[in-house]
C-alpha cells in the first residue's frame, strides 16, 4: 500500500510541476496557437453569422411564384388533386424561364463560394429554393414538376434530349412525357415521340400553347434525334453527385463554424481546466 501511495504522490507531484513548466519552456508555441485560435473564432463567429442569415433567406417565398407554391403545399397535403397537364401548365405559367438559377451567398454562403471554383456547384436542386428565386431553366422546371408528382404518389425520371430536359411520369402501365419548359404533355414516353408519325401530336400541342413555326421545328429536331438521349433511373435526381454536395453544404454551414468557434475558445477552456479549483484542491494534498 504504502508503494503504491508513493507512486500516486510522485505522480500527482510529477504533473503539478510539468504543468506550468511545460508552459515556461514553450511561450512561442502557446502564442502562436493563441493567435491562432484568436482568427478560428473570429472566422468561425463570422461564419455562424451568415448561415444566420442563410436560415429564413434560403426558404423565403417569393410573390411571383406564390400561386405556384401554394399549389405546390396542396398537392403535397392532399387538399388539391393532382392532374399531370394542370400541374405542367402551372410550372409553365408559374415560374420564369432564365439561365442561370445560381445559389447566392444569402442563400447557402458555402456553396455560393465552392461555385466560385466550380460554378455547377452553385446550382440547387431545391425546389423550395427554386420557387424562392422565382427563376428556373427546362431541368429546375422538371424538378419542381417532378416535386409535385412525387408528392401526390406518381413514379417520375427526368430525359435528357440533346441537351433539354423533360419529365416523364408513370400513369398506370405507361410513361408519359411532360415538358413544364414548353407547357406540352404527351400520353407516350419520349422515345416513341420521336416517331416521325407523331409529328401532327407534337406540332399541334406546341401550337394550342402558342408556340411560334420556328420553335417548333426546333422542337422536333430536339425530339426526334434519339441517339443522345438520356433516362435516368426512377426517382433519382438529376445530377446525383451535385445533389449530395448540395445536402451536405446544408449541413456543413453549420458544422463548419461551431468547430472553429469550439477550437477558438480551447486555449481558454484548456488553461481553465488546468487551473481551475479542482488543481488547487489537489496541490493541497
């Protein structure tokens, strides 16, 4: 016992000296950590501000799109009925067509400055965040189409023809095609539109939405060339890999500032802990 109690006193003894000592013989290294934490707290403080600010700005609604995104809520709550070319004609009409749609700094101030790099990066896939730019290209307008489908029950994958993007949705044992870019929806998948056949349908639904001769012949190049086309899996977003980068910018504006906020105020919690009373406590020992 009397061994054992010796080791334990030489211990606490030990590291009641090297404490203090270890700080005397090293000021460089706690000045430069202190100055270091001193800009980690600054830089983390400055970030917490904007993703302050990011919170109420990224979901505001704006009045230009508001019929469309209480539209939007209906569908989602049960309290409007879903109908594939009423739901296409309220994107058409609904929302401005303008390229491109980036994320601001008000919006998500991390992915606002990743985009700086990579400017896809700052695009979103966001459809509350679409509605509340009140702008959206053929893909967003798809993504907002798809949002409402989605949430009344119905299967969905997005085309790539040439460069446009449709929506496809299954009604019962067939896919048709929506283009919420052009206000057109077709009871066939894309593919069998590109029927030569099925150029009366196309023209003639270009034409009762009011589109002029030239659009819609560049309509049906775009939707007769096949040999580019692209269907994604159902359900699936558009550009998975940016999709997930855009979850986790959600989620790093907050986790980035508490860290550096927290390794800002370590030299203060650190020298507190290391004498505080309970070190006082154990030198009267």
């Amino acid at each position: 016992m009397l061994l054992t109690r010796n080791v334990q006193l030489s211990s606490a003894a030990t590291i009641q000296k090297t404490v203090p000592l270890t700080g005397g013989d090293l000021p460089t290294v706690r000045y430069a950590w202190d100055k270091v934490a001193k800009i980690l707290l600054a830089t983390g403080l400055l970030m917490m501000g904007a993703s302050m600010v990011n919170l109420p700005v990224g979901r505001t609604t704006n009045p230009l799109t508001l019929p469309l995104s209480q539209y939007v809520r209906s569908v989602a709550t049960g309290d409007e009925r879903f109908e594939l070319a009423d739901a296409t004609t309220r994107v058409y009409l609904g929302i401005v067509h303008q390229e491109p749609r980036y994320i601001g700094p008000g919006e998500n101030w991390l992915q606002a400055v990743a985009g700086i790099f990579y400017p896809p990066m700052k695009t979103t896939q966001d459809t509350d965040r679409l509605l509340a730019g009140g702008i959206a290209n053929c893909s967003e307008r798809s993504q907002i189409l798809k949002t409402i489908a989605e949430s009344a029950g119905y299967q969905c994958r997005f085309v790539g023809l040439q460069g446009h993007v449709v929506l496809e949705v299954l009604d019962g044992e067939h896919w048709r095609m929506a283009d919420p870019d052009y206000g057109v929806v077709f009871d066939l998948d894309a593919n069998s539109l590109a029927s030569m056949d099925r150029q009366p349908v196309i023209v003639t639904a270009l034409s009762n939405r009011g589109h002029q001769a030239q659009t819609i012949t560049r309509y049906l190049e775009i939707l007769q060339t096949t040999n580019d086309n692209q269907t994604l899996p159902t359900g699936s977003p558009l550009s998975p890999r940016l999709y997930k980068v855009e979850q986790a910018c959600n989620w790093l504006i907050w986790i980035l500032p508490t860290s550096a906020i927290a390794l800002g105020l370590s030299p203060v919690l650190i020298r507190g802990r290391l004498h505080g009373p309970h070190r006082i406590k154990q030198s009267q020992r």
